[in-house]
C-alpha cells in the first residue's frame, strides 16, 4: 500500500438544521473544535458569513485544513477534512455530525499525494520545522471571522470577533449584537448592519439636528422606529422640546440595545419620553391630525415590516399628521446601493409635500454598504433646511454636547446634490 502524505476525506453533511448551516459563530466554533477533537493544533481560523445566507470558512491546522461552505436553505453543508500524519479526521467527522445534527450523509475518503508518484527535493527540513514550531502558541490562533452585507453585486465585509451576545428570532426579525474588531458592538436586523458603537453618531446626529435646527420651534416630536434609541437621544439633547412619542415595532431590538449598546440606547428612561412598542404604520393611520411639528422616520431597509414605511399611505398620513410648517425627516437609503427604494421613495414625498419641498440630505456611514446614505425630507409648508441663518446657534450647540459629525457648515452642505443623484430624483 503506496504511502500517501495526507488523508482527504470528502464529506456531505445533509437534512441540517438551516439556522446552525446560517449561524457563522456556531458553525466557526465547532470547526475549530472538530479539529481539536482530533487532537490538531489550530493556527487560524477564517469565516465569512454572507447575507441573506449562508457560511464560508477554513481552519488550518498544522496538520492541513478543514473546510466547509453551507447553504442553510437545503439544509446542506460541502466539509472537507485534509490531514496528514497520525490525526484521524473521522473523530472530526462524528463530531460535527453530532453538532449540525445531520440527518444524512455522504463521506469520501482519498489518499492524497502517492509518493511514489512525487520526487523528493533536498533541503534541510529540520531547521525549518523547528523554527515553524516556535512560532505556533497551541492556545492562541488568530480569528478571522467576518459579516458580510450584501445585494447581489456589492457588499460590505467587517471582521468580528466571534462572539455574538445577543441572538433572538423574533416574530418581525432576527435580532443580533455581534462584535466587530474596528466599530465595537454593532446591531443587525436579519443580518443587515443597523448601527455600530464607533460610527452611529454619523447617522444619528443628521437624523435629528438639521430638521429641528430648519424649524427652529419644535415642541412636539414623533419617532417611528429608532430602536436602537440614538435618534431620540439626540432629539432629547434639545432643550425646548416638550414630548418625544417613539413608536418602535419590535420590543426585542429596544431589550438588546438597552443592555448591550447602552452608549446608544441612553435615553430610554427621559421624562419627556413616550415609548411606545408598536406598528408604527397602523399608529400614523389613526395619529391625530395637524399635531407634530417634527415626524422622524427611523425605519429599516424596505423589507418585512418595514416595507410599508416606504409607501404613500403611510407618508400621506404622515403629512396629515404634521402641523403647519412641520417638517418630515426620512431614513432614505442609498443613491449608490438601492437606487429604485432611494429614488421612488423621492418621488412619493414630491408627490405628496410638492415638488420642491422633498429635498434629499446625503451623508456618509463607513458600515453602510457603499457608505453613501440619505435622509429625505418632507416640509409641509416649513422653510428649506439649506436657508438657516441660526448658524452660530448650531455652532454653540454643537460644542456645549460635543457632537462628532453635525455642525452649521455640514447641515448646508449635506443638501448639495451631485448631479448624478439630481438624475435619480428627477421624476
Ligand atoms: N439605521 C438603521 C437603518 O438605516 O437601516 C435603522 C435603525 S432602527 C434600528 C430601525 C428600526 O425600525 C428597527 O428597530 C425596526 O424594528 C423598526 N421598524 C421596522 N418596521 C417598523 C414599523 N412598521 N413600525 C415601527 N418600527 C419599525
């Protein structure tokens, strides 16, 4: 029997449970595991989770590699276990047999490079082993573990640790705080990033302060969604505001924040605070008429319940329910990564607040995929954001709460359109 320098054993792992097959940390730490099992030392581990589905990844062991790419909606999972010398990678196969309850199975074992089939080179082997052995701590394995968000041509990849603290279906999404290496703890609702420790005050400082800067009276101010808490956080920094209603779908997402992004979710408990857990288009539908001076629309990506916040009932009752000289602030999409939403979404808001009283504010967020996103807006009556005057008002203001991106001079320029986008919103 030719002597052979590794062992490939080929397996497919069938009737999977799709949420192990889509669960990136899970699926990482039984690898990892599989080969410890068998007695392999780990030197890295690299996983990318991909949205909607499914899970990629690789650890390579001194003895070779495991490898395995899922697709959860067949319950499937391709594994390949390459090893050499005395590991016996079945050990490996029953336990992640055990771990992704596989159903069935197929398993294919080939012996690989037949040595009488290669020729030998020379070189002084010892030397190198030795110095490869230093450098490998048993223990310590560098973790390359990344979520991606993606559309069928472009994505968004951030490296994160691993760990996931907080995980829950609920009955409108999945709700997740994952970890990343350079943004901290970061929230996503069916794996699309929502907010991030390092980089939410882009999004949340340009939610809030250009439209109640524009009207420059606000009392009265209604939020729908925002369950992360960061918009009404910073509406709240606004001392003459009375009363913040925020009407959020999902009690879950408000839980997990609270308790793992408090830096964010920081102002659930203020007295001038309303905080509701409902639909926020069924509470427009029977809002009151002519009351809020300010609508904040927080909402999600145009999918599961949040769809209907793109709609024109739900901006019709909006407007309905604004005052006059109320002003409609949306969270817009991208121009760069979902244009249809982006540009339709302009169109219902001119339809509905007048052709010139839909103007478009673009700002950046490094974890948006593209980066490039927007908020749109509806001004029933009220002056245009871009004709403020109150600049060093916003200035002093800017200083006294230390605000990271919003200042007079980015409130204006955030209306200056590209001509590129102009394109988009033309109807
Ligand atoms: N910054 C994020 C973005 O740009 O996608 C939005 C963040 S915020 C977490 C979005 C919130 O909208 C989520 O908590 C979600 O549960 C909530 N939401 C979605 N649909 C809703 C609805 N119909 N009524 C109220 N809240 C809703």
């Amino acid at each position: 029997m030719s002597h052979a320098l590794g062992n490939h054993i080929l397996v497919e792992f069938m009737g999977c449970d799709p949420n192990i097959m889509n669960d990136v940390t899970s699926i990482e730490r039984d690898m990892v595991g599989a080969a410890q099992k068998a007695g392999a030392t780990v030197i890295n581990s690299t996983f990318h989770h991909f949205s909607p589905f499914g899970v990629s990844g690789v650890v390579v062991i001194q003895e070779s590699h495991l490898a395995i790419h899922t697709w959860p909606e067949y319950g499937y999972a391709a594994v390949d276990l390459f090893t050499c010398g005395e590991m016996n990678a079945w050990i490996s196969f029953d336990f992640l047999k055990e771990c992704f309850g596989a159903k069935n199975y197929s398993a294919l074992e080939m012996k690989r490079g037949s040595v009488n089939l290669l020729t030998r080179n020379d070189f002084d082997i010892t030397s190198m082993r030795t110095k490869a052995s230093e450098h490998i701590n048993p223990e310590m394995y560098t973790r390359n573990v990344w979520f991606t968000d993606k559309d069928e041509n472009q994505a968004l990849s951030l490296r994160y640790t691993g760990d996931v603290f907080y995980d829950v279906q609920s009955p409108f999404q999945r709700v997740r705080i994952l970890e990343s290496q350079k943004y901290g703890k970061m929230l996503t609702l069916d794996d699309m990033v929502m907010t991030t420790e390092k980089d939410e005050f882009h999004y949340h400082e340009m939610i809030s302060h250009p439209s109640l800067f524009t009207h420059g009276n606000v009392k009265n101010v209604l939020v729908i969604g925002g369950g992360d808490g960061g918009t009404v956080r910073e509406v709240l920094r606004h001392p003459g505001i009375e009363k913040v209603t925020m009407v959020e779908i999902d009690g879950e997402v408000i839980k997990a924040c609270k308790e793992f992004l408090p830096s964010i979710a920081a102002s659930f408990d203020h007295p001038k605070l309303d905080l509701r857990v409902d639909d926020g288009i069924a509470y427009i539908a029977n809002a009151n008429k002519d009351f809020y001076d300010v609508i904040i629309v927080d909402g999600s990506d145009p999918v599961g319940p949040a769809e209907g916040l793109f709609s024109v009932s739900f901006y019709t009752n909006c407007y309905n329910a604004l005052k006059e000289g109320g002003i409609l602030v949306a969270q817009g999409e991208s121009p760069k990564f979902n244009e249809k939403a982006f540009s339709e979404l302009n169109h219902t808001l001119q339809e509905i607040f007048g052709k010139e009283n839909a103007p478009v504010s673009l700002f950046f967020v490094p974890t948006y995929p593209t980066g490039m996103w927007s908020f749109q807006y509806g001004l029933k009556g009220s002056k245009h954001p871009k004709s403020v005057t109150n600049l060093e008002e916003i200035n002093a203001f800017v200083e006294e709460n230390k605000l990271k991106y919003y200042n007079a001079e980015i409130h204006v320029g955030s209306f200056a359109t590209p001509n590129f986008v102009k394109e988009l919103l033309k109807k």
